[in-house]
C-alpha cells in the first residue's frame, strides 16, 4: 500500500474541509473523470450526466465535513455520492416518461435528442457484464439501478435470502474477475 | 470467527460499494477494528474499484467546472451538510425549468400588479376621506354663513324700524338713568298716538341667571307691568301699550316676572 498517496489524500481532506478552493480545483482535476464514468455508467443522457456531476462536485464541497477518513478511502466515498445521485436521477419519474418518449423518438426516426451512452461498456459495469447471468442480473439490478434487495426478490420471484446470499457471492466473484 | 469465511462472504465488497444494510454496515466498522485482515480487504477492494474507475475516465465537457465554480461561490445553504448515503431523494435536477420558469414570472408579474394595485387604492382611498372631510368643513362653514346673514338681515331690519321709530315726531323718548348715576342705560319710546311702548337697551348690566328686566309704567304713581325684557331682543323691543303714564321704570325680577314691582330693585328710572 502506497502511504504516501494516503497522506496526501488526508491533507487534500484537511484542506478541502478548510474550504481552500485550490484544493477543490485539485479534487476536481484529479476525480472529475472517474466520477463522470461512474455516473455516466449509470445515467445514459449525457446532457444529464453533466448536471448530475456538477450536482455531485457540489455535494463533495458542501458535505465534505460529513466525510469520515476512518472509515474508508475518499474515492469510495465521493463513488457512493456519485452512485446514489445517479440512481435517484434514473428512478426519478421525470426520467423515466422522458426515456419512454425517446425510445418511441427512436423507433421512428431511428435518432434520439441528445447524445446517449452505451452504460454496458463503461468501467466497472462493463467488467460486470462478464460475470455469470445470474450473477450479472443481481449486481446490475441492484448496483446500477438501485433496486433494493426486496424488490429484487419480487421482481425475479426468487427467495429473499437467495437474493442476499447470491449477491454476496456475486460481488466476490467481481472481485476475482477485478484481479484476475 | 472465521475472519477468512467473513472475507470471502461478499461482505467486504458489499460493504464498499455502498449496498449493505445499515445493521451489515456498522458489523464491518466494528469488526474493521479487531480484525486488521479486514480493514485491509477493504482498503484493498476499495482500491482496486477506484483503479477502474480511473481507467475508464471520461473527460467531461469544460463548462461543467466552471458551472461548479459560479455554483460553490454563491452563498451555500448551512442546512446542507447530512450524511450522504441515500440522503438525496428529494432533489433531482431533471425538471422541465423553462415551463416553471415561465410560470414563476407569470406568478411574480401578478404579485407585483396586486401590491402595486393595493397601494394605488390605499393612495386614492385616503385621498377620497381627504376629500370628503373638506366638502364636509366647506358644507358647514356655508351653512354658518347663511346662517350669520340671515341674523345680520333681521338685525338690519329691526334697527331700520328703530330708526323711522325715532324719527316719529309722536314719539316720545324717555332716557332712563340709574340710581347709581350711570347714564343713558336705556332708552324707552312711547308712541303718544298709538300708546305703544318700546326698549331700546343701551348699558344695562348682564342679569343673573333666573333674573330678567321687567319694564314698568308709572301711572297715577302707581306702578303698572310694562311687560319682560326679552334677552334675545338686541335693538328696539316692543313692550306693552299702555295709555298713559307719567314715569317709566326697570327693575330685576325674577325670571318670568312679577306683578307688583320690588322696588328695591329699581334699576333705572325715566319720566316723561
């Protein structure tokens, strides 16, 4: 493990909690592109992704004080802000009437309004894409589209526990295929 | 505890990418603290998905930074800081602004024309009493007015009768001097043809409440009721006509006459 780059994160914290707008431009600099992959992975509208990204950086600076070293790397937590604001993008009603009118757009006119991603072929959920299918349907579901595991059970008409103790294995195996 | 088991359970990952449960979470915290071989699975997982993450990188356009920018810099909500994880399900930027906008003007334009409405109507609201109260002072002061006239045209009138009264040769004037020496108190005419008798009040002194003047004819040395002073008569008063007489007198009575004289209250005496 590499302590340096841990030292710099937490002074880049410390900085950031002090409100230090060079340190910000350097956060910004450095995570922009991770983040908008992650974002983009989950939100296929890139006009949309744009915002969620402003939305997320903002986030970042007004809430860093939330943000707890001890319990994990910065990334790892600017990833969750990125995710779950993504997710609430996606499940939001607005997006979902708006995704319907395209695909209706796209079926006649083959073409739809603005630039859209193909999320399958983006970072980590292109590298999920080569687990097993039923590996593949649990982490999509409920990492990408944020279902919980409850409406997961409902939808796939699986046991509870099955879905709990699947996901589990799935994510594991993720890791393997990260390794590997 | 099997902390290899633990590992290998999917926990760790779950952990990581967010999706254990609030019970799963704070296991892992605690445990973290025990066992080392987990803090450094996580760190180590944690890693590995922020490498891919930074593989995949994707520019994003410029503007976007610069929005955060202008965004940062304006004055922040102190209510902002909650904890992150699956906080934000209220706000989600996909609106349609350009219709709320419009509406947002159309409700801004209508508040502005209601309260500028509200104080054009106060202004000429006030400026209506204002109004009124005026015509009101004026409506009264003419009515004063009139009333002043009318008072000054009967008070013409009866001094005009006065006159051509004094001016009658047939008449005969009987100044009356007080006892006391004081002159000219009173002036009384008697129309020697008609035997009309009248006062003409010059300086006789403001009677006291429940007194009143009263006018007597002395006739054959005896005094006979001439008739009241009327207080609101302020020229020639038209008194009782008596046939003849040798001397006049005024004397207080109490309000509502006498009929025989209190001599002791001789005001003023007169003979012809």
């Amino acid at each position: 493990m590499n302590t340096g780059n841990i030292y710099q994160e937490s002074e880049l914290v410390l900085l950031l909690k002090q409100r230090h707008e060079h340190a910000f431009n350097y956060l910004y600099d450095h995570y922009s592109g991770s983040l908008y992959s992650v974002i983009v992975s989950i939100v296929p509208d890139r006009e949309l992704a744009n915002d969620l990204l402003q939305e997320v950086f903002i986030k970042i600076w007004r809430q860093i004080e939330s943000y707890d070293n001890a319990k994990g790397r910065l990334f790892t937590w600017m990833l969750n802000v990125a995710r779950n604001a993504s997710i609430d993008a996606v499940r939001s009603k607005n997006f979902q009437q708006s995704q319907q009118n395209r695909e209706l757009t796209e079926n006649v006119y083959d073409e739809g309004g603005s630039i859209q991603t193909n999320t399958d072929k983006i970072g980590l959920r292109k590298i999920v894409h080569k687990l097993k299918d039923e590996y593949k349907v649990l982490v999509e579901l409920s990492y990408f589209e944020g279902y919980t595991q409850d409406e997961i059970s409902k939808m796939l008409k699986i046991p509870l526990g099955t879905v709990k103790t699947r996901l589990r294995t799935a994510l594991f195996q993720l890791k393997q295929v990260i390794k590997a | 505890m099997d902390i290899n088991a633990y590992i290998q359970s999917g926990i760790i990952e779950s952990y990581v990418l967010g999706l254990s449960s609030a019970e799963e979470t704070a296991e892992v915290e605690m445990l973290r603290i025990q066992y080392s071989e987990i803090g450094r699975a996580i760190d180590e997982f944690s890693l590995a998905v922020e490498e891919i993450a930074m593989q995949n990188a994707i520019s994003p356009p410029p503007e976007v930074k610069e929005n955060i920018r202008v965004a940062i810099n304006k004055k922040k909500p102190v209510t902002d800081t909650v904890a992150f994880l699956g906080e934000n399900k209220k706000e989600v930027p996909v609106v349609p602004f350009t219709k709320t906008y419009q509406w947002k003007m159309i409700a801004a334009a209508s508040i502005i024309l209601f309260v500028a409405s509200s104080f054009l109507n106060y202004y000429l609201y006030n400026q209506y009493n204002n109004n009124k109260e005026a015509y009101q002072a004026l409506l009264s002061q003419r009515e004063t007015l009139q009333v002043n006239n009318q008072m000054y045209q009967t008070q013409l009138k009866e001094w005009q009768l006065a006159a051509v009264m004094m001016a009658d040769t047939g008449m005969a004037t009987v100044k009356m001097h007080s006892i006391k020496g004081k002159d000219d108190a009173a002036t009384v005419f008697w129309n020697k043809q008609s035997k009309d008798v009248y006062v003409m009040v010059n300086n006789l002194p403001e009677p006291r409440t429940g007194k009143q003047y009263q006018l007597w004819a002395m006739v054959d040395g005896k005094p006979v009721d001439a008739g009241l002073l009327d207080p609101s008569c302020v020229s020639v008063c038209k008194m009782k006509n008596i046939p003849k007489a040798e001397a006049f007198a005024i004397t207080l009575e109490k309000e509502g006459g006498n009929r025989a004289p209190n001599l002791k209250a001789i005001f003023v005496m007169g003979s012809i």
